[in-house]
C-alpha cells in the first residue's frame, strides 16, 4: 500500500495491479501485530466475483498465480499449517464455522 493510503482504495489498487482483476470486497478484517517490537496492522478482505480487465503489471521479482476455490477447498486451505495469516484464519473459523454460521460464510464468498 502506498503512504497514507486507505486499506481498501490500496487493496482494489493492488489487486488491479497485480492479478489485473476487480470484483467485489467484502469482510474487512484488521488486526494489530507485533513483529519483532513493531505494531502493524494488517487488513484482509475476502474478493467475490473478480473480473479480469486487463494485464497484471508486476514489479520485478513478483510472481503471482490467481486462482479460485470452491468454498470447501477454501477452508481446507485456511487450516494447512502452511497458510501465513493465523489470525486471518482463526477469525473466519471461530466467527462463523465453529459457531454454526459456516452457511453464512458461504453465503458471504459466493452467494445464495
């Protein structure tokens, strides 16, 4: 994100750049780290229905593979040891699988 830039205006910036799609954002969710004695924040966003308009325009060194997923493959990507974002995860697990709104959640990435 650029200096002084809202979290989303960056996040649809980025994703332009980067993938050269736009959809639609949903479920902001922020949360404070702190790495090494440093506070961040970081934000996600879960993007529904993404459209590719034109070419990705990556810096160098960036690589980058867009894909999609069915809302099981989904969560089973969430829970790999490997995926980074813990409490990016924890959040979406807690909030509505393990409190029995996993139709919600599913509502929210794809639709009725």
């Amino acid at each position: 994100m650029e200096e002084g830039e809202e979290p989303l205006v960056g996040m649809q910036r980025e994703l332009l750049e980067e993938t050269g799609m736009t959809g639609t954002f949903h479920l902001r969710l922020t949360f404070r780290k702190d790495p090494d004695g440093v506070v961040q924040d970081e934000s996600f966003y879960i993007i529904t229905h993404a459209e590719k308009v034109q070419e990705p325009h990556l810096e160098p060194g960036e690589k980058l593979e867009p894909a999609s997923f069915s809302f099981e493959e989904f969560l089973h990507l969430i829970l790999e040891p490997r995926f980074r974002h813990v409490s990016f995860a924890n959040y979406l697990l807690r909030q509505y699988v393990l409190s029995g709104k996993q139709e919600e959640l599913k509502t929210i990435l794809f639709g009725s």
